[in-house]
C-alpha cells in the first residue's frame, strides 16, 4: 500500500493550465513515482478559456480523459471533431500513432482528469471514442470487457460515489489505484481528502467515507 497526498504532486502552471501530477510527466520528474503497475499519468488539469492542447502526437498508450466540469473540443488526425462536456468521458487507442488537439472554446475554466495506461498490445490501430455514462453511483467509464468505452488493457476505470458512512474495498486479485475526487475517507487511520490518493499492491483494505465521496479508481487485472 502507498500513499500520494494531494500536496506531494508535481506541479505545472502556467497562464493557460494549472496541472497536478500524480507521476513523472514532462518536466516533473520523481523516480519513486514513475508508475503504478501499467498506470502511466494521471494528471489533473485546469485549462482557461479560449486554450488548451494544440496538435501532438502519441503512439502505443491508451489515454482517456475524465471530464469533471466544462468543455473540450477535440480534433483528431482520423477526423473526429467533436465537444466534450462535464460529465463525459473520452477514450483513445494512440496505437501506431494518433494527432489529437484538445482546445476550451468557452469562456469558463474547464476542470478534467487524464490518465495513460500501457496497452497490453503494442501498434494497434487508432481509435477514438466517447460517450456520457448514465447517473449512477457506480459508474464503469472504460475497460476491456465490455463495459464503458474500450481501452486496450487489463484494467478498468470507475468513477464511484460514496455516501457518508458508506465504505469500498480493494481486492486482493488486483492491483488498484484509488483518488479521491472529492470528499473524505478514512483508511487505517490515514485520512484522504480531495486529491489524496492510495495504491494498493493486491491488498485487500477497506476504504470508509467519512462524508460524501467520490472516488475515481483504476484496477489493473
């Protein structure tokens, strides 16, 4: 089990995007925080109006952007141009290699997630897709078995509401990334609040809410 503490982040920041990082990224470099089992990054973005991402590329990385407020237009090298809202999720096979650009149009502060995960194959095709989960406590954003968008990998991603007194638990078959959207959590005697984050290393520990929470999990099978 380990911990990563909302304020241990790297930090980048500049006059377009406020962004925290969860592990090594660019120009933020921590070797005790490289990865976590094919978990790559796991950044959270704030972009200002009229900004953001200009065409770049990727290759070999599955890359899915979870949109907590605001909006996104997203264009890419297969020819996709299409908005992405608060809410939404997006997901990207970068395969043999993908140019996407992701821009805020509006005139407000959009606030996202973005998370890489090694695939299990290397030089698939590109894909691109996105869609809006339904109101749910328990909602499974993608995976590789059918349920949410596709990723190409042993894992899944949940966006998981917790009310007060409510509790979650890691399983022991798999190796899991928790972060707490919002709220606060008690686990062993460590609290986690809004942007603390714990690994798990196939423990099996309980995780109870201490007022209502929201938790974005990844577990890798």
């Amino acid at each position: 089990m380990k911990f990563r503490l909302a304020d241990s982040r790297g930090v980048s920041k500049n006059d377009w995007l406020d962004s925290r990082h969860s592990f090594s990224f660019s120009n933020y470099y921590d070797p005790e925080w490289m990865s976590f089992g094919r978990l790559r990054v796991l950044n959270e973005d704030w972009i200002a109006p009229e900004s953001g991402f200009a065409m770049h590329r990727h290759k070999n990385m599955e890359i899915v952007t979870v949109m907590l407020t605001g909006e996104m237009r997203h264009r890419d090298s297969m020819g996709h141009e299409q908005s992405l809202y608060g809410g939404e999720t997006q997901a990207m096979t970068a395969g043999t290699g993908i140019l996407h650009s992701e821009w805020n149009r509006s005139n407000e502060t959009t606030h996202l997630y973005q998370l890489w995960i090694e695939p299990k194959e290397s030089n698939l095709s590109p894909a691109y897709d996105q869609f809006k989960p339904e109101e749910s406590l328990i909602q499974v954003l993608a995976s590789d078995d059918g349920y949410g968008l596709k990723i190409n990998a042993d894992s899944q991603i949940i966006r998981q509401k917790l009310l007060k007194g409510e509790s979650w638990k890691s399983e022991a078959e798999t190796q899991t990334y928790v972060h707490v959207i919002a709220g606060s959590l008690e686990l062993g005697g460590v609290q986690l609040n809004e942007g603390d984050a714990v690994g798990f290393e196939h423990e099996s520990e309980q995780l109870i809410s201490q007022i209502d929470s929201e938790l974005l999990i990844i577990k890798m099978y």
